[in-house]
C-alpha cells in the first residue's frame, strides 16, 4: 500500500470514530500551514470548526495525523497533508473554507521568515488555484533562486531551506522550471542532491552554470565509450575522458544520446553506476554536470565510424534556400560545429566529387527539406543512401512533405517558429560540439536575418549586436535622443524632494543603456533589472567598456539641467553605481526605490490588457510614495524599423497607458514621440509623473 493510500485510510477511519470528523476537519483547517503552534490551532478551531471543542485540539495534537510535535507545536505527516490539501481544492470542506483558513494563516504567520511564508502561500496557489496560480509560483520560486545566486549569506539559508522544504512543496510547483532551478542550486550548495537532479530524472535543465556558487568542490571520474553503452573508471584509466563533477551526495551525471530519431537524457550516479547500458545504434553521445559543463564523447576503437571523430556538420540546400542554410550555419558555428554546404564549393573543381567528400565526412547532415527541394531533381545516391541516411536529419522550413528515404528519418520542424524557438530546436537537434581540439567557434561573420516568422522579441539579438563600431543598429535615433531628454529634464525638476545617496531602480535598459544615466545624480546604487542572461552580460560589457553611443546620450542628459554637471565622469559613476539584478517586472522588492524608469517592458511582456496593467503596477510598487518616475512603451506594438507593419508586441496606446497609471500614481504627463520626423521608426508613448496616491 502507498504512502498516500494509507493516508487516505487512516482520514477515512478517523472520520468514523465519536468526535473524530472534527479532528479531520481541524485538520483541514490547518493543512496549508507549514507549522502548526497551539495559537493557530485555537484560533482554527474557534472560527473554521464550530461546535468542537477543546478536547478536538488535543487529539489531533497527540493523535496519528501529526508527524511531530513538541511545545512549540506541531507538524502534520506529509502524506496526510497531501490528502487534506487535496480534498481542500475538491471542495470537500464546503464553499469559503479555503479562504477563510488561508486568510488566518495570513493572519498569525505574518511574522514568520519569508521563506516559509512563501512556502506557505505556495500552498494556498496549489489548493486555490487561482487564475494565473502557476506564474505566480514560478515567480516567488524565481525570487527564491535569485537571491540564492546573488547574495552569497542568504544564499546558503535559501539552499538549506529548499533542501527541507522540497519533499513539502506541492506537486504542480515541483514541475516549475524555477523549482528546477532551485533543486540545483540547492544541491551545489549543500552538497545534498534534491528534486530534479537526483539520479532516475528525465534530464537536468539546460545552462545551470549560472546556478553554482563559487569555489565549488569537485571530484574527477573518468569516462569511456564502447559500442554497447558508457562505463565510469578512473580518471587515470587509459583513454579516459576525465569530467569534473560537483562533489555532491550523490555524485549525479546526466547521460543523454541519440536514438530511434530521438534525443534521451537520463541523470545517473557516477558513484555507483560502473555501466550504463545504452540502446544499440546510439550516437552523439553527451554528459552535463549538475553545475552545467558539458562534454561530448565518442566510443572507443571504432574506426568504420569514421565521422564519429568529426565535429563538422553538411548542409544540404537549394539555391532558394540559401537564407535558411546561411542562417543555420551561423548558428552552428557559434555553437562551435564546422560546417560547410554546397555553397562553399570552389568555381572550377570537381563539385560532385568534393560533395560526396564533404557529406562523407560530415557528423551530421541536414537537408533543408521545402518546396523548392521538392521540386529539384537532388537526392541521395543509391551507393551512398546506407551510409548518410544515419547520419542525416531533414530540417522542413515550410509544410512540404517528406520523400522517399527522406521519410525513414525523423524531421526537424523549424516551419512557423520565431527565431528563438528555431534556434532551441536546431541545437536541440544536433546536440552539443564534441570535444576536440579543432572544435573552436569559427571566425565569427556578420549575423544573418532569420528567414522565418518575427517572434514578440528576439532576446538574444542584443547580446550579438556590435557594440563598439559605430553600427545603425545601436546608433542613437532622434527618437531616442527625445526620449532621453523628456527623462532628464524630468527627474532634474522632480529629483530633489529626495536627498543623493538614494537608489534607483532600471528595468530592462535594452540596447541602449541611456536610462539609467538620467537617475546618477540622484542615487548611489542603480539596480539594473533584466530576465536574460543574455541581456544581463551585455550589461556588464557596456558598463565596463561604455559604447561610444553613451556619450552622445550623456551630452543630451547633461545639457538638460545643470545638475548633472555634478556627475564629472559619467563612465565612473555608472560603474561605481550599476548592480545588475537577475529578474522582471513581477519579481521587483516592494516600496524599495526613491526614482526609476521602465522602458518598454510591459508591452513586450503582456498578451492581454490584464497583464499590461499588473506590469506596470509591480513596478510603480517598487517606488517609495512620491518617487518620480519615467516609462517608454511603443505604441500600437510596432517595433523600430517596422512602420506599417503589424504588431509584434502587444498594442497599446495613449488611453491604455493613463488607465493603468490611476489609482497608483499623480502628476502623470504623457507623451508621444515619433511618426512625423522618422519615417523608419515607431511612436513611443512616454509616460513619466510621481508613484503612489497624492
């Protein structure tokens, strides 16, 4: 019998027994409480359970529900929370129960840490499920992960406390990419494996090197490859590949591979596991450690597997496909594959010769797969269709059908996606490099446009800009040297009611960084907001290198006001002040900041009105009463370059932007820049006045 089954029997039987449906239901009155003190069940009792009486708060203290108990209070058995939690979102208790116990919780814990707090109102999301119950734990988790990376002392306590309260958080919060997160944080820091990456899951989440801690303790194992799976032996053992592991309890390895057209990923204990068997016909067979290095192995003495010891990658393609095959390639080389395709053949050579050689010695073959393939007359000689065909993965751009052999191998399916997505799916795909010492990136060339769909926003396009070369894409526009002005002359009028030595708050700065230079003389710390990791280095490139663009927005901001002829060297200063912050809008401290600018995040952000208000809302709630703010929105959705078009952000314009603005703030002004003098750019809403009721 499970754990849960005889929960569920123990509740039912207790239930029969004189008096004993008020324990259960106590019971239920307290369930979502992570601790239970002797006030909290009193109070319980009077107001959720009428008619017990005394002795009800004694039994169900002394009695079989209860996991521990001293006198402080009590802690209920797990499995009968789960139980109790799930005939709560049932209903069983009747209409208004939930809230009402919630609300008393609320109520009695409102000094408790913050981390059972959160903990605590978790629950509530999980029982409740409220509208939006699912982004609101991923964002307290969220929260969670980020101050265990970025404050190295509450680090430690946030660590200890997801290690204690995983096995208590509920099921639908356990799946979060947050949690997931928060499982390998945790686990780096304590050195005990919790959640997602105990050995038996599915695969670790992708990129967690910015989730370890520094001077993390290591152990080497060495591994080694053989055609009928992986075997751990020493490091010392001959030909071994020697990986680094995190020296946790257990030592954990995730082992992921191709097979049957698919990619697996299975997470392991290198401590105990001596073999891992793998599936006949496996290939590109890759390791992750739980702090995110990665390794790409090949077997052992397997000399007809010629391409195995290769890192290049073919690309097969028509002549009206060239976009499509310029892009992949690029993105592969930055992945740091070798790639060539038939557009790098030499005028004058033997082009079916070379061909044949580039794809004999390819890792993998993509064929760009569209209409215009089907309709050429290319395909996969007879003589070599045994040899590529394990090799080669159609890559379809448009809904074409797969033919002929074509249709013995399992697609790539980039037809539709935005370009974030596309790029996910090929490396997904394709796995990482393998490790060699020819598998450096290539000579980095000019970032080709993506051939498919626009997404709301390629987050990852700022990190790949050039930032030093006087480039249009990241010279200042009339647009925003206006923008910049309205900011300064903003704050320089509205600044003063608070004394320098203040901080204020940027969120989202984007490409251009000239928001947080109109708050310097009036804060010693500016807290840069960003979700991207992405975005977040390009931040710390800016601030410490100061792109030549900067001076041109400093020279607009200084000739605003001749308080920020005070700042005498503006690069200092930024680096001196500049915190860059890992989060968005939602995950915001609340009533921190004496002056901050948002620009264009809550539209970005936002699918529908409702999401468009609360973003600006958390980030007006950031501010302390009367702190002068300033916000940029692009009107009607549309972004730079793109006039006429339609809308890749959610569209809002003047009306939306002062609904959202009452009730939570005063002495707005609003205004729109652009539309007459660039016909190239967008109108930008700038909407700037003081936080809070007046």
């Amino acid at each position: 019998m499970s754990d849960t089954a005889r929960a569920e029997r123990l509740i039912a039987e207790m239930a029969t027994q004189p008096h004993g449906d008020q324990q259960v239901r106590l019971a239920r009155a307290v369930c979502m409480a992570i601790f239970v003190e002797p006030g909290l069940l009193r109070r319980a009792r009077l107001d959720l359970v009428p008619g017990a009486d005394l002795g009800t708060e004694s039994d169900l203290y002394f009695g079989p529900l209860v996991q521990t108990r001293n006198v402080t209070g009590v802690v209920l058995d797990p499995e009968v929370l789960v139980v109790l939690r799930r005939q709560l979102a049932q209903g069983v208790a009747g209409p208004g129960f939930v809230r009402r116990s919630r609300e008393l919780i609320t109520r009695l814990h409102h000094r408790y840490p913050s981390a059972l707090r959160t903990e605590e109102e978790i629950v509530w999301l999980s029982v409740a499920d409220p509208p939006g119950a699912t982004e609101r734990m991923e964002s307290l988790l969220h929260r969670a992960v980020r101050t265990m990376v970025m404050d190295p002392h509450q680090g430690r306590e946030v660590a200890r406390w997801a290690a204690q309260a995983w096995g208590r958080l509920p099921e639908s919060s356990r799946r979060t990419e947050a949690a997931r997160h928060l499982a390998v944080g945790s686990s780096l820091r304590t050195g005990s494996v919790i959640g997602a990456a105990l050995p038996g899951a599915a695969g670790l989440p992708d990129g967690t090197r910015w989730l370890a801690p520094q001077n993390l303790p290591t152990v080497e194992v060495g591994i080694t490859a053989h055609g009928d799976g992986l075997k751990i032996v020493a490091p010392s053992a001959r030909g071994a590949l020697v990986v680094r592991l995190p020296r946790t309890v257990p030592l954990v390895l995730e082992v992921s591979w191709q097979a049957a057209g698919e990619r697996r990923r299975e997470v392991v204990n290198a401590g105990t596991v001596s073999v891992l068997p793998l599936p006949r016909g496996w290939r590109d067979l890759a390791l992750q450690t739980l702090d995110g290095r990665r390794y790409a192995i090949r077997p052992q003495g397997a000399p007809v597997d010629k391409w195995a010891r290769s890192n290049s990658i073919f690309i097969s393609h028509t002549g009206a496909d060239k976009p499509w095959a310029d892009w992949i390639q690029w993105q592969l080389q930055r992945e740091g594959w070798k790639t060539s395709s038939g557009s790098d053949l030499t005028p004058g050579e033997n082009w079916q010769r070379r061909l044949r050689e580039l794809q004999q010695d390819a890792h993998v073959i993509l064929t760009v797969v569209s209409a215009a393939f089907a309709a050429s007359t290319s395909g996969i000689p007879e003589e070599d269709r045994e040899s590529l065909l394990g090799r080669l993965i159609p890559v379809r751009i448009d809904e074409t059908p797969l033919l002929g052999p074509l249709t013995a191998r399992q697609a790539l399916n980039l037809s539709g996606l935005d370009e974030q997505a596309a790029r996910h799916a090929l490396l997904n795909a394709v796995g990482p490099a393998p490790v060699t010492k020819a598998s450096r990136p290539a000579a980095r060339k000019a970032r080709p446009p993506f051939p498919g769909p626009r997404g709301p926003v390629d987050l990852d396009a700022d990190a790949e800009r050039p930032l030093l070369t006087g480039d249009p894409s990241t010279s200042p526009t009339w647009i925003d040297l206006e923008i910049v002005r309205l900011i300064a002359d903003h704050f320089a009028q509205n600044c003063r009611v608070y004394p320098s030595g203040g901080r204020a708050v940027d969120l989202s700065s984007g490409p251009n960084l000239y928001s947080p230079l109109t708050m310097l003389p009036f804060a010693e710390e500016v807290d840069l907001w960003e979700r991207t990791a992405p975005r977040r280095r390009w931040l710390e490139y800016s601030i410490q290198h100061s792109p030549r663009e900067l001076q041109d927005y400093w020279q607009v901001i200084r000739g605003a006001h001749p308080v920020y002829a005070a700042v005498l060297d503006f690069r200092s200063a930024l680096r001196k002040g500049a915190r860059i912050m890992m989060g968005d809008a939602l995950t915001l401290p609340r009533g921190l900041y004496n002056v901050g600018t948002m620009m264009f995040v809550a539209e970005t952000t936002a699918d529908t009105s409702r999401e468009f208000r609360r973003a600006v809302a958390a980030f007006l709630g950031s501010l302390r009463r009367l702190a002068p703010f300033a916000m940029a929105f692009l009107k009607d959705g549309l972004l730079y370059g793109d006039p006429g078009g339609r809308p890749q952000v959610f569209p809002i314009d003047e009306r939306d932007v002062r609904r959202s603005l009452q009730g939570i703030a005063h002495d707005v002004r609003i205004y729109t820049v652009g539309g007459a003098q660039d016909a190239t750019g967008p109108q930008v809403v700038v909407a700037m006045g003081r936080a809070g009721k007046k």
